[in-house]
C-alpha cells in the first residue's frame, strides 16, 4: 500500500499554498511515495532514549545588545514589491480571518 | 450570528459554571525589535522601521534583543512563574501577508516561564489566577483593509501592509483556566488584566496601552452546567481592545453560550471576534478547519540558556508588587478601599506618596491630589501628573497654611502662581507679596479705623448684636487687601468692643 | 594573454599582481574575455558583472599603486553562487520566482570579498533553491560539464565548478548542504570545501536547510581554496550559529601538506562507503588514491560509522522540513514573482498561483515533502526521528575522530552522468550525495579532490574531518593532490568552436 495518497497530497498542496494541477498531484503523489517509502527505513533506528540533534553547533545565549542599527528607507524596501500604494505593499483582497 | 432570545445573566450563572482563561500579548517597550536592530517607535510613516531582517528578504537572520530576553524573565518572575534553565524558539507555520516569512518565531512547547500565579482583587475576596505559561514571540506587520465599509476585512477589496511593527517583541501571557468564579468571571477576567498592567508597568517593560495595542487580550470562556465534573467547550475571542471590552466580552460570551446549549445546541470550538460597537462577538475560524501550524525549532537561533546567577539577580531587584504596595500604603495612610480605590483612578497612588514623603500628612497629600489638582487636571484634559507641579510644591503649600502663613483662600492664589510656572510656593509668595498680615500693629490700627469710620455699626456690637461685626470685619480685611486671618480680626474687634 | 593569466591559480595571480607583472584590471578583464569566449556553451553564469568587476579591479590596482597594504587575493576575480545576496547585482537562486530581484544588501561573504579586493565577476548557474545534484532544475537552463558537454557538472553548484574547472574564473563560491560544493567540484575535477558549519557566515545566504547550508570555496587547488577559506570563514554576529572562534591555521596546513609528508598522520576508511554503492571505477581510483597516501607515509584504518547508512533517509526529512519553512516567504507580497493578481482573485488565491508558476517541480516535491514530514500526526515518526538519528550520526563521527585524524571516502557513488539520466526518477538523483551528506549532518568539515580519472571523467576523494578542524582535511587534500598532476579538461575554446 502506498505511503501517501492522493489526497494527502492534495491537502499538503493546499497547506504549502501550491496550486498544483491534476496532472502534477499524479506525478508528485507517486513521487512522494517512491521517497517516503525509501525514508521510512529512519524508522529501524532504535533511538527512543536519543536527544534529538536541532543545531548542529552546540552554542547558546547568543544575543545582541539593544541598540538601533541603520535599516531600509522607505523607497528600497518598497522597491521589489509587486505592488505598492501609499507607502505600504498592496495585496489583494484577504479571505481568511487573521490569527 | 443566532438571533436566538438571551437569557439573563442572573439566571444564566445560576444553572452555568463559566470557566474562563486569558491570554494577554504585551509589546515590549524596547529600542529595538526582537530580531533585528529597527527601531521601535509608534506610529512612524510607514514601512520606514524596517530591515532585511524583519522585511524576511531572502538570506537575512535573525539574533535575539538581549533585552526582550531579560525583560520576559523580569516578567515571569515578578508572576512568580519558574524560569526554564534552557528553552529553544520554534516556528511557527502559517501563511498571512502580515507576517514576513510567513511563519512566526514564536516558542512552543518550551517557553521561558511556566506555572506562577498572580493574585488579584475582587470586592473584597483574593482571587488567585494560576499562570501557565510566558513566552516570547515576533509580533507582525499592519494591515490596513481598504473599499471595505468598516475597514474590517470583509467587503475590503484590496489589503495595505506596513511592517514597522513586524517584529517587534511580544510577550504571550497565558493563564490556567479559571474556575468556579460564577457570575464574578467578567468581573474577575477585567480584575486580572487591570492587575496584570499594573505588574508589567511596574517593570518598565512595556507602557501597556489597550488604545495602542500595545497590550492585547484574548479571552477564553466555556459552560458547564452546575454540579457537572467535565469542562464545556471554549470559545476565544480574539480582538478585546479595552478593560471594559473584556468584562463585556466574557459576559456575552456566557450569555451566547448559555443560549446554545439551553436550544439543546453544542457550543463549538472556535476563535470569535468582539465588536467594541455592538458588545458581542461573531464567529471567526473555527479549530475544526485550523490550520497545522507544523511548529519545530527555528535552526536559525540558538537556545537559551540564562545564567541561574542572572536570573537571581533580576529576581533580587524586582520592584514591590503593585497590589503589595497599595495594601501597604492604604494602611500607612489609613484610608478606605474605597477612597484608595478613587486613588487609584485618579492615578494618584504614586504622587501622594512622594508628597507624604516630602512632609505632607496622607490626609493632606490626598486633599489636594484628588480635590483642587484632579479638578485642574480634568479642565485642561491632561494626567494628574503631567501637572506643571511637583509634589515637593504640594508639601510646601500644605506647610505655609499650617504655619499660618497661607489661609485656604490664599493658598490657592500661591497654587495658581505655581501652576503658571511661578516657582515654589514661597518663591510665588514672595514675587506676589501674598501672605497672611500677622503684624499685629498694623491689624490694630486698621481695626481702630473701621470702628470710627463705622460708629452706628460698633454700638450694635457693643449693645450685644455681634452678628454686626461682619462689616467691621470686611472693613478690615478691605483695608489688608484680604491677607488678614478674618478669624483673628473678628475676635480683636469683639474684644475692643466690649 | 588570456590563456596566460586565466590558466594561473589564484595564488600564482596573487604573486603576480603583487608583483606588479599583471594588474588586476588586466587579470579581471582576461577572465571576462574568457566567459566572453566559453560560457556560451557552459552557462556556468546567470549574470555576469562586468562593470563592478572592472571597477573594484581599478579600485584595487589604484590602492595597490598608493602603497596600500593588500590581502592576500586582492586583485584575484571570483564567480559567485547566485543563491548569495549581493547589493545591487541581481540574485535569483536560479528560480523564476526571484527572478529580477536586486538585494539592497550583501550577504557577509560578499561584503568580505569585497573588502578583499576579490572582483565578482557574476553570478553562477545553480539547481534552482539550492536542491539538485546535476544544476539541470535551475530555472534558467542547465549548465554543462567543461570535461563533457552532454554530462552535468554536478550539483547545486555546478555553475561554480564549470566556471572555474573552465578557467572562467580562478576562484568560485559555493554553498553545500548536502554535497552542493563537493560533488560538483569532484565530477568536474575541482577542489570544493565545505567547512566546518558555523565556520563561515550564513547571513545573506538564501535558506535552503538552515541548519545544514555551509558556504563555502570552490578552486582548482587545495592551496587555492584555503587562500579562500582564510577571506570568508570567521565570527559573523549577523548569524546567531556562527562560531565565534579563530579561523583555522587552513593555509598553513594546505602548504604543510603539498610537503607531501603525512607520516604519523592516520586517516580512517569508512567501511560503510567502501565497496557497494560506487561505480567501479569510481572505487578503483578511490582504492588508487588511498595507495598514494600510505605512500605519502599515513596510516590507513578501516572505522565503521554504523549510522551513516542511515544518512540520506534523515538528510531527505530534515532539509525538506526546513526547507518548506524556509521558501514559505515566497508569495509575491513583498518581492519577487506575482501571477494572478486580476483583481477578481483573493490573496490567498493569487499566493497559490504564483507558487505554483514561480517553483520547479524538485522545489515543490520537497515543499511537500517537508510540509508532509511537520505535520501533527508525522512529527515524530519523521523529523523528530530524523534529529534522533542525526544525534547517532554525530556520535559516529565522534567515535571516529577519537581513532583517527580524518575520515576518507569517495565524494560521489558515480561520475558525471549524461543530462537527463536521472530527473525521471527523484531518488536516483538523491543517491549522488550519499556519500557527502553524513558531514552535513554533523557539522564537520569535509572537501574533495581530485584524485583521478574513470571512463575519462574526472572522480574525487572526500576528506572529512572534526568540527573546527578544517586546517586537517587541507594537509590531506593538499598531499594527496601533490601526487597527482592537475586534471584539466579539454579547452573550450579551441575544440568546440
Ligand atoms: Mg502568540
Ligand atoms: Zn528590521
């Protein structure tokens, strides 16, 4: 059976905001499973007592002080936006309530 | 929205157990932001405190705000929370045009303080609200919805984003839920955010203004009918921008609540939004349809580690709890919950202390404070402390008047001096030449005139009619310019007179 | 001329400028004469900066006529990854979703360069984001293999390594998350360095796996990437994960090396590695390699690192996690590419369209794959079991490292494959960094040197070494390369006019 379905592909599309055709949702689906199923293997691993590595180097406390440095005017941080208006980056109409 | 019929209050907390939690957002009062070395400033034009870094371009990092850091531990020690001895940030997945990266570093399953509580005040009675947790996250960008009627998101036909505030520190407060507070839970929920203020600001971490969002509160309220063991679902409603929003927002809450499920309905989990207009709330995303936020820890910063030795030290420099203070000041200067409580609307807690301190008995300190200044403060629309006089003048005033060198009335003529950036009261004195006349000669001839310029008026007094010598009295305080003791005057005259 | 100059190492230029027998103006100007003539069959560049080349170059040349104290490589021209921020020259990280974006900054490497007096000469062809073993996902086309023009010249940075294995430039930037700086350098017979990670600056490196990327150098001697090494590497505060430690003694140990003495030096076969996995005569040059260095006087060892097999299945979690966290910043808001936007359509619609037209199909599988491997219910059983093992594999080379100096493979299971061999099948893609990716994993440092030729292809040896340790895998690299006359293939210019 495989690793993944369709489905699950779709949904994944969806929460990556990827507007994937039909066309592409058969190839990744099938994709995806080659490569899930050749990852699972991870799984033989006996590591429940392993701490999980998230950083590769062991630092911590690495702060900086609070102290204002220089930043963008407001023209260059303007300046790659698709679309601007009255000095803010314009975007179309949002459906979804914010967080 | 249901347009089903509400039921009272009153019978709603008699067959309901509300349980209620809130989760506070406090922005930080630092320079910079948490990330990135922007400036903080409200209300600058906008997209003009940003950097690669809290504009999330391609290739730039983040390093925390050492000061966002300490600031959070001051905050959960001072709610009496544990501080973690290592923690990470995590990412936080979603995608929404405020946010620059489309994901929020946030923490999540190891936040900085955990399991504190802050007690609080209500008519009376202690309530202990229990602190679950206080993390520290990025706040995001404004987003202004235009074309829409009400500049909310519906209707709105297009959305302007400004990422000034994209990134600056934000402090998430979250309680444990709060039972068994019956029909108190909108009382106890506004008790619990006034006093959660009043511990931040007494920190200086933040200037916590609800108008400015730089405090904001979510409430979470569920039913459970009476005697029931299990809790009901909760609702969170998102969006309660004032203390009296807050009380509003549990109390409709129950209401809407108790509504559904006497219908025989479910109350379903989901976030709602208050309207400051109506006072009621609409349903937003409900959890069902949430989104997987895919949270695990950002690879771009490094734990945190704080020294056991500098969290000691911020926990010995901790201010007096606020609630400590005012119970202590309240018995020192002897005063009533409920004058204490016009104190503290007045904002005046602070001011009379300092007035007291320079001399000033608490009965004084607080006349002047809350009567005459209050009322001058209120005329010219400002903070009582932002009067042009210190409570050092206030002191003094109070000690001319009980030399006597200064009656009520003239007092008030000094206070005016002062207020008009005269100086001290003695300086205002002295320029004005305003001060009680105490030479006696002077007093003594002037009585002398008044009589014999008023020879029908003195044999009244003389006959017994003392009531008569208010004439001779105003003579005198005429012929003084009013800087006489009218007290005295009336009793040299009496004894002339007889 | 042009061959003169653009067929000299970065250290022979170095001397030479220094000298004052070349000016960098000239040095400059002869390798854009060079990418003139050749890159029109490489596309090893997606942007060539003639103008700011020229210019730092006439910068140098005039500071080196005042007297100036100059660095090392001033005046010695160098090709960039176009996955580094650099202001005002665009940067596209060879997808269309960038493309046209002009940075208003310059990522640290960069802005070390510069100060070098290091002329950028462009920006270099690469698989687009970062991901890909053969450059053929960019955006942009593919870059062919000097050695082959219908094989690959590896990946991500295959346009570095056609770039300086064809003498467009002495000296190239890379950036190596799985093996994007080794693998290319061993199919087109360059050296590539990874360091240690943490060692050189992240900052204005566009994310692909934040806690795997390692830029890094890529030349055509061991001796020459350490020159390199020594501008770049070094504390960033910018990057809350760089080390802030002294940069390694690295061209020391590469000039100790080129000695070519390694006694008393023991160096650890990975058993895991050796045999099965690699082409045959990836394994013979590799066994032939391993002969000239106990010649050399090192003790060889075989160690087994048990983990390491478990490698490519946690590399394939952990990077496309972070990496579908990384590339969610892509949605047409701030810069970049937006489709869709008629003005009927709402944001979160507009978002989705231009991801789907701004991101390659390898992009995406791996945005899926990471979105797939955070979600709630897989969590655990995938990126957390992934870290679990990344904490073995640390361990394994921990163990190692308490036996021997350093750890030997061959960089890549196969040489440079013809075009088109393998997008068909993902994983056969994925099986080129088999051998690379366990140094990623642990942080370590690790480069790749050629050590011989397989059906006329170039192959190269991996040295790894412990964290912080770089300057040992540069006296291995450096010693073996000294048995070895440099490869260079075929010149473009004259056999493929
Ligand atoms: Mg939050
Ligand atoms: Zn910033």
């Amino acid at each position: 059976m495989p690793a993944i379905s369709r489905e699950e592909v779709a949904h994944l599309a969806r929460l990556a905001r990827l507007a994937v055709t039909e066309s592409e949702l058969d190839t990744f689906a099938g994709q995806l499973d080659v490569i899930l199923q050749s990852v699972a293997r991870i799984g033989d691993v006996t590591a429940e007592d392993i701490p999980p590595t998230s950083h590769a180097v062991p630092l911590t406390n690495v702060f900086r002080e609070d102290e204002p440095l220089p930043g963008l005017e407001q023209g260059a941080a303007l300046a790659a936006a698709p679309d601007a208006e009255a000095g803010r980056f314009r975007v179309p109409r949002i459906l979804e309530e914010e967080e | 929205m249901s347009t089903m019929a509400l039921p009272s209050f009153d019978d709603v907390v008699v067959r309901y157990e509300p349980v209620i939690g809130l989760e506070v957002h406090v922005e930080l009062g630092t320079r910079t932001k948490m990330f990135c070395g922007c400036r903080t400033d409200f209300g600058a034009e906008p997209n003009t405190q940003v950097c690669p870094v809290c504009l999330g371009l391609p290739g730039s990092l983040p390093v925390a705000n050492r000061a966002a850091i300490e600031a959070t531990i001051r905050i959960g020690l001072a709610l009496h929370c544990d501080i973690a001895s290592w923690c990470r940030f995590a990412r936080k997945n979603y995608f929404y045009p405020d946010m620059p990266k489309n994901f929020q570093i946030s923490q999540y399953d190891e936040p900085l303080c955990t399991d504190g509580y802050l007690d609080v005040d209500v008519d009376g009675q202690t309530v202990r609200v229990g602190i679950e947790r206080v993390h520290l996250e990025e706040d995001t960008g404004k987003t202004l919805h235009v074309g829409g009627a009400t500049g909310r998101i519906h209707g709105a036909t297009e959305s302007l984003v400004d990422y000034n505030r994209a990134g600056i520190p934000l402090v998430e407060i979250v309680t444990k839920p709060i039972p068994g507070t019956g029909a108190l839970a909108p009382v106890v929920a506004r008790a619990y955010v006034t006093e959660l203020r009043e511990v931040v600001r007494s920190l200086g971490v933040s200037d916590v203004r609800m108008e400015q969002g730089s405090l904001r509160c979510d409430v979470n309220t569920s039913l459970q009918p009476v005697g029931s063991s299990e809790w009901g679902t909760r609702s969170e409603t998102k969006n309660v921008n004032s203390l009296r929003s807050v009380e509003r927002a549990v109390r409709s809450e129950m209401l809407r609540q108790a509504a559904v499920l006497d219908s025989g309905g479910r109350v379903v989990q989901e976030t709602r939004h208050f309207h400051e207009d109506t006072g009621d709330t609409t349903s937003g995303r409900s959890k069902e349809t949430a989104t997987d936020y895919r949270y695990f820890p950002e690879p771009d910063l490094v734990p945190i580690a704080p020294d056991p030795a500098w969290v000691a030290e911020l926990k010995a420099v901790l201010p007096e709890p606020p609630r400590q203070r005012r119970h202590r000041l309240r018995t020192e200067w002897g005063v009533s919950d409920h004058d204490m409580q016009s104190i503290l609307n007045a904002g005046a807690v602070g001011l009379i202390e300092t007035t007291v301190a320079a001399g000033a008995s608490p009965e004084a300190a607080r006349k002047w404070w809350l009567g005459e200044l209050s009322r001058r403060a209120n005329e010219s629309g400002i903070e009582l402390g932002s009067l042009p006089v210190t409570p050092q003048h206030v002191a003094e005033l109070q000690r001319l008047i009980d030399a006597g060198r200064l009656t009520d009335k003239l007092a008030r003529t000094v206070l005016e001096g002062v207020l008009a950036g005269g100086g001290s009261p003695s300086e205002v004195m002295a320029t004005r030449g305003l001060e009680v006349v105490s030479d006696t000669g002077a007093l003594e001839s002037a009585v002398a005139e008044a009589i014999a310029a008023n020879p029908d008026v003195a044999e009244k007094v003389r006959s017994g009619k003392v009531a008569a010598a208010g004439v001779l009295v105003g003579a005198v305080m005429k012929a003084t310019r009013g800087q006489a003791d009218a007290r005295a005057v009336r009793e040299l005259i009496i004894s002339k007179l007889s | 001329m042009t061959s003169e100059i653009t067929g000299r190492t970065a250290a022979e230029l170095s001397d030479l400028l220094r000298a004052g027998e070349v000016s960098a103006v000239e040095v400059t100007r002869a390798h854009l004469d060079r990418i003139g003539a050749v890159d029109g069959k490489l596309h090893a560049f997606l942007h060539v900066a003639a103008e700011g080349a020229l210019a730092a170059a006439r910068t140098v040349d005039q500071a080196r006529a005042d007297g100036a104290e100059l660095g090392a490589l001033a005046g010695v021209p160098i090709a960039v990854k176009d996955v580094l921020a650099t202001k005002g020259v665009p940067t596209t990280c060879g997808s269309k979703i960038l493309e046209g974006w002009v940075p208003p900054y310059d990522a640290t490497l960069v802005e070390r360069l510069r100060r070098a007096g290091m002329p950028i000469l462009g920006k270099t062809n690469m698989d687009e984001f970062a991901m890909g073993s053969s450059t053929e996902y960019s955006a942009f086309g593919p870059t062919y293999n000097p050695w082959d023009l219908n094989r690959i010249p590896g990946g991500s940075g295959g346009g570095s390594a056609a770039a300086v294995a064809a003498c467009e430039a002495p000296l190239g930037i890379g950036t190596d998350t799985g093996g994007s700086i080794r693998q290319p350098g061993a199919v087109t017979g360059t050296v590539g360095a990874k360091p240690t990670y943490g060692g050189t600056s992240r900052y204005g490196l566009v994310a692909f796996s934040s806690s795997l990327d390692t830029p890094g150098p890529v030349s055509r001697t061991v001796l020459d990437a350490a020159l390199l090494h020594q501008v770049i590497a070094g504390h960033d505060p910018r990057d809350s994960t760089s080390i802030p430690q002294p940069v390694p003694p690295v061209v020391a140990a590469a000039r100790q090396g080129a000695s070519g003495d390694l006694h008393g030096v023991k160096i650890g076969l990975v058993q895991e590695f050796s045999g099965e996995g690699a082409e045959p005569g990836i394994t013979a040059a590799f066994r032939d390699g391993v002969e000239r260095l106990v010649k050399l006087g090192a003790e060889i060892v075989e160690v087994s690192c048990p983990h390491f097999e478990y490698a490519l299945p946690a590399y394939y979690l952990i990077a496309p996690s972070e990496c579908s966290s990384n590339l969610a910043r892509f949605d047409g808001v701030r810069y970049g590419l937006r489709t869709g936007d008629d003005g009927a359509r709402a944001l979160e619609e507009v978002m989705s369209l231009t991801r789907e037209a701004g991101f390659g199909p390898e992009v995406k599988r791996r945005i899926m794959l990471g979105t797939y491997a955070l979600s709630a219910g897989y969590y655990d059983a995938y990126y957390g079991q992934a870290q679990k093992v990344r904490t073995l594999i640390t361990r394994d080379f921990q163990r190692a490292f308490e036996q021997v100096e350093v750890l030997i493979s061959a960089t890549t299971p196969f040489v440079a494959f013809r075009l088109g061999a393998r997008t068909a099948d993902p994983y056969q893609m994925y099986l080129a960094d088999l051998f690379t990716i366990p140094s990623n994993l642990y942080g370590g440092p690790a480069i790749s040197v050629p050590c011989g030729l397989s059906e006329g292809l170039p192959v190269g040896l991996q040295v790894m070494a412990p964290t912080m340790a770089d300057d040992r895998m540069y006296r291995v690299a450096a010693a073996l390369e000294s048995t070895t006359s440099p490869l260079s293939p075929p010149d473009l210019a004259e056999s493929w006019v």
